[in-house]
C-alpha cells in the first residue's frame, strides 16, 4: 500500500505544469497528503496575451480527490482551444464537476 501511494504521488506530480514555466507567474505546490484533489494548471489559448488558470480544490484527501482532479484535469485538456474560450465551457465544466463530486 505504501509503494502504491509513492507511485500515486509521483504520477500527480507530474499532471502538474514545470514549476515557473509561465513567464510572470511563480508556482509552489505544497501537498499536505502523499496524494489529494488540490491542483493546478494553465491553459494556453490562441490569444498568446490570455491565459487560463486552473485550480482545483476537491473537498478530501487521498486517492479519491486524487482521481477526481485527474478526470478534472483530463476533460480541460480534451477541449479544443477555441471551445476553452466559449463561456459557456464554464457552465458545462461546473456540472461535469458537480457529477464528478457525487462519487465521494
């Protein structure tokens, strides 16, 4: 069970952008669990001036929240760029999450 949360904690890791990859941005990710839902990322858009900040915060820890933000993570990352800009991305995007939510 240890080395699985090692893995887990390591494989979340590296959902997580470079430390400092976006100019005039500083990151610092702090875990208080091997592994839980607190995440973040940046979304590129086409729009080289305009960046998307993705945080996730999933009420619990461990493995669970863990897997929920992966999925979080995994449905930004399929939409196309030009939907990411579509406002309406948010209103869909908050129900996945509200579904998601339901599993803890």
């Amino acid at each position: 069970m240890k080395n699985d949360l090692i893995l887990a904690s390591r494989i979340q890791s590296a959902f997580l952008p470079i430390q400092d990859s976006i100019e005039y941005i500083s990151t610092l990710y702090l875990s208080l669990d091997k592994v839980g839902g607190d995440f973040y990322d940046f979304i590129q858009f086409t729009d080289k001036n305009k960046i998307g900040i993705f945080i996730s915060d999933v009420s619990g820890h461990g493995v669970a929240s863990a897997l929920i933000t992966a999925i979080l993570k995994a449905t930004i990352q399929e939409f196309p760029i030009n939907i990411k800009e579509n406002p309406k991305v948010k209103s869909a995007f908050s129900r996945k999450k509200e579904k998601a939510q339901n599993f803890l």
